[in-house]
C-alpha cells in the first residue's frame, strides 16, 4: 500500500517539479542573455523638430540606448540614417508599464504622463 501511494505522490508531483525547473531555468537564460531590449519611444527629434517612434536597442543596465533600431522619421524607418543625437536625450531606464498606468491620465490639477506618479 506504501508503494501505491508513493507511485501516485511521484506521478502527480514529479511532472509539476520538472515544470518549474524548467520555467525557472528559462527565467534565467532570459534576464542573463545580455541581448540588448529594444525599448519604443515617441519625442521630438532634435534634428527634424517632427514628433517621431524610434525602437532603441538598450544593453542591459545601461542609462542610454547603444543604437537605434528604427525611427520613423525616415521613409523607410528601419534604415536609420542620421548620426542618432537622440540617443543621448531617451530616458531608457525601468519605469511604470503603459499598460499599467495610461500615457495621459486626467488629475484633479492637470495631466500626467505615464513617467510621472501621480
């Protein structure tokens, strides 16, 4: 009877272990890949003056983006051709997702931006 019950604790348990060991590891090859993230933003180019979306490619860590990806102040946005200044002015850091806090929220005192806590 022992032996029934540790057959059915290991066929019930074992599959729900390798699973997590499983998520776990490819948690981990994730966040240590060191493959940049591309981050999106929407800015005023300094360049053209035109409100632009440019895809940044953003090493891990790092306060300002290495490249940019695409922009679409070109006609064909991912052939960037500039010597991209606004690198140095893309706030690339961890921030409040736009999905969890909307881009323009309407306050009791005016709007804030989904980089602003309200």
């Amino acid at each position: 009877m022992a032996m029934v019950g540790t057959m059915v604790v290991v066929l019930l348990v074992g599959p729900l272990l390798v699973i997590g060991a499983v998520g776990l590891l490819l948690l981990a090859a994730a966040i240590f890949s060191g493959s940049p993230r591309r981050v999106r933003e929407s800015f005023e180019c300094p360049v053209t003056g035109k409100l632009v979306t440019a895809d940044f490619l953003v090493p891990e860590g790092a306060a300002h983006p290495l490249a940019v990806a695409s922009c679409t102040a070109f006609r064909d946005p991912e052939r960037v051709r500039c010597q991209s200044p606004c690198r140095e002015f893309a706030d690339v850091r961890w921030g409040l997702s736009r999905a969890v806090f909307p881009r323009w929220a309407l306050t009791a005192n005016g709007t804030v931006t989904w980089r602003t806590a309200a």
